[in-house]
C-alpha cells in the first residue's frame, strides 16, 4: 500500500482520526481509479469504509480537478434528495497528501460503465434505469442553491454566453489542425446565445457510468458520483451533454465501448423528452444547447489528440475523428 501513488496510507488515518473519523483497527487503501482524472481509493478498516479523492499527481489542471469544488456541493446536497455519498472530511490546503482531498463515505453498489456491463442487464432494467438517471437530473437541477448555502458556488448570469467563450479558448490551445466546422460552429455559437433561462446546480458530467446504482437493483441511483466539474448554471446545458454523450463516436473520446453510446438505451430525443415530461418544463432554444455540447465534446476530442501526439498515450486518430464528427453535428443542430 506503501507504493500507491500520491497516497500515505499512515497520514491517511492520522487524519481520519484527528477529524473525530472512528476508525477501528488497520487502515487499508486499495485505488479504484486513476491517471488524467482524479486518482480515487477506497480506505477501509475492519468496521467501515470511504472513498479518497485527490487530484493526480503531474499536470494538474485546478480547474478541472478542483476537489473544493466536490466537497462543498456533495456537503449541501447531503440535506436534499439528491443521492450523494454522505460528506466525511476535507483537507483543502493538502497537508496530507501533497494535494487538496475528500473523504467521503463509501456507497457498495454497480457501475454501469462499458457495453460488458450493460450486457448484464435485462432490457427493462435498462428502460428502468434512464428513467431514473432523468428523475435524478430533474431533481438536482430543482434544489435551491441559496437554501442549501450554494449561492456563492458559481455565477449563473452569463454562464451560457462565457460556456461558449471558454470552449472556443480552449479549441485555441489544444489545436492540432485548422478545421473550418469549428469557426463555422463557434461564431454560429457566439452570434445565438439564448437570453438568461433558469440557473440552477449543474452536475457537468452527467450519464450512467458517473453514478453508483443500488446494489441488486439498477433501476435505483444510490449516489452521483464525479463533481469536479458542477457549478451553477443553465439546466439545460446539463440536459443536453446527457444527450449528445448518446453519440457512438464518443467512444473514440473514452477508449472504450461504453454503455452509454449503446442503442438500448433511449434515444437522445427520448431522453430529452422524458426529462422535459418530468420536469413539466419545455426546453426553449433545444437546437442552441445540443450544439454548444457537441462543441464541447470536439474540444476534448482535440485535446486527447493534441496530448496523444505529445506522447501521452492514447489514439490520437480516433479522437481527431470524433471532433470532426462532433463539429459537424453541431452546425447541424443549429440548422434542423
């Protein structure tokens, strides 16, 4: 355990215990995941266990990886109906661990995260399970930020228009090409932001494989999982970015066949339809919000391209694919 990286299993528990954490007997850590994303164990003692994130240990990006981000809002969300893994402690300044990190209770349950896994389930199960993704979304985006003490999380005036600006610098950064579909997208972008729309608390990654399904039962979300990238914004960019993940070539982007891009589940159209049922809200500007996130999801292409060729691994042609088709999708969105 000694040789896990950016873990010291002996600081861990030091920590846990001075934060009044009742640990009984040896603590263990095992690490569940890691690499670009933020590097997650589970510690665990002969009674209990939790769940360790921190960020990775080279090429930090705060802003991608922002663990200040993840506590404050699993904190608030743990009084709401929201399922969140219940808030343990937080070691902002990373005195522990060389790092900003979280604790948080461990949640048993299954992940639903490649075509494998999905294969386990019936088809009715997988029917069952996108309605309760889309109820869960429904009601995060109806929990009030001020009432939970979210008000000062982020600012959603403004948030859609600074989405678009953000994105197009980003495409400047990661660039490996000129590709005429992203100016054509981005000015087309810039030229209809949509007046402000409701605000609420955005996940900003939300889809099946970043939430933990109750253990012998898949129709049930157990916990939300991932929260680096939520703030407060417009609803439906969160909506959107559910649907437009629906995509097969987002595949090229994980590197992996995900169950999410298979087509037992709903339709992107269906998602969307099913989310405006629940919420009883009509989705204003639909064509707008579909093309900002597959601009979105082209710029990361890039991005894992541009790393790719730097020698960061990855495949580089696959994800230059999927920004092209991702572009062009979007110009398309705009033009239904």
């Amino acid at each position: 355990m000694s040789e896990l990286p950016g873990m010291n299993v002996a600081a861990l528990e030091t920590f846990l215990r001075s934060s009044e954490v009742d640990v009984q007997g040896e603590l263990r850590v095992e690490l569940i995941s890691g690499g670009r994303s933020n590097l997650t164990y589970k510690a665990f003692d002969d009674a209990s266990s939790w769940v360790v994130r921190r960020p990775p240990t080279g090429g930090l990006t705060p802003s991608a990886h922002d663990m200040a981000r993840e506590w404050a809002v699993t904190s608030a969300l743990g009084v709401t109906d929201v399922p969140v893994a219940r808030a343990v402690a937080f070691d902002p300044e990373g005195d522990v661990l060389g790092a900003p990190m979280t604790v948080v209770e461990y949640v048993p349950g299954t992940v639903v995260r490649s075509r494998d896994d999905l294969d386990a389930l019936s088809g009715s199960e997988v029917e069952a399970n996108a309605a309760e993704l889309v109820r869960v979304l429904a009601r995060l985006h109806a929990v009030d930020f001020d009432v939970v003490g979210l008000s000062s999380f982020g600012r959603p005036n403004g948030f859609v228009r600074r989405q678009v600006a953000t994105w197009a610098r980003q495409w400047e950064i990661v660039k490996t090409r000129e590709l005429p579909d992203v100016e054509r997208l981005r000015d087309a972008l810039a030229s209809n932001v949509p007046d402000e729309g409701a605000s609420s608390i955005v996940h900003g990654d939300y889809r099946v494989d970043n939430t933990i399904l109750v253990e012998g039962d898949v129709t049930r979300v157990a916990a939300v999982v991932d929260w680096e990238m939520s703030t407060l914004g417009d609803p439906l960019t969160d909506v959107a970015l559910m649907c437009v993940y629906r995509q097969p070539i987002f595949d090229a982007v994980l590197g992996e066949s995900a169950a999410w891009t298979s087509d037992r589940y709903p339709s992107a159209d269906a998602l969307a339809q099913a989310y405006a049922t629940e919420t009883g809200n009509s989705l204003p500007h639909w064509d707008f919000y579909l093309a900002l996130a597959n601009f979105k999801l082209g710029v990361i292409g890039e991005g894992i391209t541009h790393r790719a060729r730097a020698g960061s691994g990855g495949d580089a042609e696959a994800a230059a694919e999927a920004t092209s088709e991702f572009m062009a999708a979007g110009l398309r969105a705009l033009t239904q």
